[in-house]
C-alpha cells in the first residue's frame, strides 16, 4: 500500500494517493499472494527512462486504475524540514548530510529570508554522512579562519579545517539539538559551534563516532578498513568514546548514562567556558530522553501501527479530509474522529493515558506528511517538544 508518493518522483508524477494498493505489475498479480515489500519493490525497479504498467486498487473507486510509471532517479531528501517557527525564527531538520544537503539548504525559504534572526538546527537522529557537507554547513555559521574540526593521528599530525568564507548565518543566534544517535558529521558540527561559542547546544550526549578511516586492498580481492586518524573539536575533545575496558552493550548504552560526566576531561572554548570530554557532544543544556518510554512503545513500532493506523485513516476519510484546509487539519479539524480512531487500534497494547495521546499525536503527524508533507509532519510532531520548546526559549 502506498504511503505517500516523494514529491516530483515517478509516482508522483502521474497520480499515486496515499492509501493506493498495487494489485498487479506488468499483469503479474501481487495481491493476495505471499510476497514482501522488498519483492514489490524489485518488480517496480528498472533501467531509468523504462516504462512499467501497474494495477491499483483505489478506495472509493469501483474498478481498478491502470497507470503507467516512467522510471527514473527517486529524489532523496536529506533536509527534512525547513520552515519558519515564526517571524523571525527559523527551523532546520537535517535528517543525514549528504552530496544534496546545502543545495536543499541554500533553496529552502527560511535560507533565503532576510528577517531570520535565529536559527534551530536539529541533528537529532543525523548519523552523519558527508564530511565536506558538514564543514560547508559550519562555514554558513562561522567567521573565515575559526575552526571546524581537525584530526591526528598516532604520530600526533594535525590536519585542521576551518571555515573559509562568509557565512549566510555568521550573525544569527544558534541552537543546535542533538541527541543519542547524533553522531559523526552531526557532532563535527556541533562541537565546532560549542567549542567558538557559536551558539547553545541542547539535548543528550551524542553517540561519539569520531574515527577517520581509509581502505586498503589486499592482494586476494579483500579490503581493509583502518582506523588511521580521529576526529577532535577545536578545543581539543576528541568526538570518539573510549572502547577500552567496556563490553559492547556498555559501551553502546554509554551515551544514555550522564555519569559518565564523572570522568570526564574539563576542555575550554574561545570565551573560556567549560566543555567535557569523554567522547561524543555533552550539551550545554542537558534534556534527557526518555528511555523507558521507547521500551514500553517497542512493540507498537515493531509492528508498524502508526504508519498503517494514518494510511487506514486517510482510505476511510478521504471525503471528509479532501473538504478541508492543511491549515484547518494542523489546527484540530478532524481531531475528534482522528482521536478515537487511533485509540481503537492502539487498545491492544494496554498504553497509559500519556503515551496514548503521543501515540495519537503521532498518527496525526503521518497522516500530515502523506497529505501535505515534511512541514505539516513535523509541525505536528514536535509540538511541546521539550528540546524545541527549550531552544525557542534561550536567548
């Protein structure tokens, strides 16, 4: 069943709704047959510009809808989200760095505002990716000859990079959000803001990954990946957590527990402020996640119910939500009937009152993003965030 089609992809492009079935490819029935979604996927794929007929079954429609899809190259997206929190306030969602991440950057509408005077930059969740996409993002917030990172290796070279040209961001203040599983590129970048007292950092110690490492091909096909270097910020903290005396679960959970703090090495930035070593980003204001919570929640993701709960909703509701506004939906329209419908499919799991007005809230942000996108999802879904509602705050 189709979630949403990615904006200007081939399903996009000639008419795929959210809550779509796809009962045939090529006249090779799928439905009603034991096959995964990897197998789905594999029929659809092919040589770009090649041609592929589909069947979908579509609510609301008696017969079956033929189209015909164009393969091509699917747009992936690395900026999340970029909007305005308000007038003057603008938020970034950076989900990865990749080669496309500062042309999504440079062309989305709060880049290009004029009366941004604030920047949130969330890195929550970024496992990291490009190097050189992260250290042009720090130049846009940095002044030219200031420090991004630099590494060393065990004969103690140094290979320093800084920013180098003039930054749209050098003169707004800065918030960076960042997490358990904010790691390498994200943590580059939010080390190099803390360490020039560039802007506040707010959330839980990042996961510490922070090892330069090259490929060497051996002589039988093989390949070896060597740890040759690592990351340090620019007061001197090295990003990568310490392996040594540590089983693999330790050192895994590691970045949930703030007693590591305990042994921590004090480092000092440009306006001698304290920071702390010990591997990964300790923030400047510290918002624990909370850890029990997930563990309850497992088995709701585990089997899918949040995405399959909005997808359901959207088939069973397709009158009623063509009838209003994205605005009017974001304000509660439908909330009522949103509300008891995700609580029917969530009564099974036995949740507490809390988690099943998160769960529900939950629901209404992926039934947002099918219809509307990335910004009506996470305008929803960060609502009281703790960690957003903190950065919005600071001043």
């Amino acid at each position: 069943m189709a979630v949403r089609a990615l904006e200007n992809g081939p399903s996009d492009l000639v008419g795929i709704q959210p809550g779509d079935q796809i009962v045939a490819v090529e006249k090779e029935n799928i439905s009603g047959i034991k096959i995964n979604t990897d197998q789905v996927v594999g029929k659809l794929r092919g040589k770009r510009g090649s041609k592929v007929k589909i069947l979908v079954k579509r609510s609301g429609e008696s017969k079956l809808l033929s189209f015909t899809i164009t393969r091509a190259e699917i747009p992936i997206h690395s900026v999340d989200a970029a909007y305005m929190l308000d007038s003057n306030t603008a938020y970034f969602k950076i989900g990865e760095f990749s080669r496309n991440t500062m042309d999504e950057f440079k062309s989305s509408y709060p880049y290009n505002n004029p009366k941004v005077k604030k920047v949130i930059m969330d890195l929550r969740g970024n496992g990291g990716g490009y190097l050189n996409t992260c250290t042009q993002l720090a130049d846009e917030f940095l002044k030219s000859g200031e420090m991004i990172v630099y590494t060393k290796d065990r004969l103690h070279e140094k290979r320093e990079m800084l920013a180098s040209k003039e930054g749209r961001f050098e003169e707004v203040k800065l918030v960076v959000l960042i997490d358990h599983e904010s790691a390498s590129a994200s943590e580059i970048f939010a080390g190099a803001m803390q360490d020039n007292d560039r802007g506040i950092i707010i959330g839980t110690r990042s996961f510490g990954k922070g090892l330069v490492q090259e490929i060497f091909n051996l002589s039988d096909g093989s390949q070896l990946r060597l740890t040759v270097s690592r990351y340090h910020t620019p007061s001197g903290r090295c990003i990568q957590k310490p392996y040594k005396d540590l089983d693999y679960e330790t050192y895994a959970m590691s970045h949930y527990s703030l007693d590591t703090l305990k042994d921590s090495t004090v480092y000092y930035t440009q306006s001698k402020r304290k920071v702390y070593g010990g591997g990964g980003i300790y923030p400047d204001i510290v918002i624990e996640s909370d850890t029990l919570k997930w563990q309850q929640l497992r088995e709701v993701y585990k089997n899918d119910v949040i995405r399959e709960s909005a997808i359901r909703f959207i088939v069973s509701n397709k009158t009623l939500l063509k009838a209003i506004s994205e605005k009017a939906f974001i304000s509660g329209a439908v909330d009522d009937k949103l509300n008891a419908f995700s609580i029917e499919k969530l009564k099974k799991y036995n949740l507490s009152e809390v988690l099943n007005k998160e769960m529900t809230k939950e629901v209404k942000a992926n039934v947002a993003r099918c219809l509307y996108g990335n910004t009506a999802f996470y305008s929803i879904r960060l609502l009281n965030d703790q960690c957003l509602e903190k950065a919005k705050s600071t001043k």
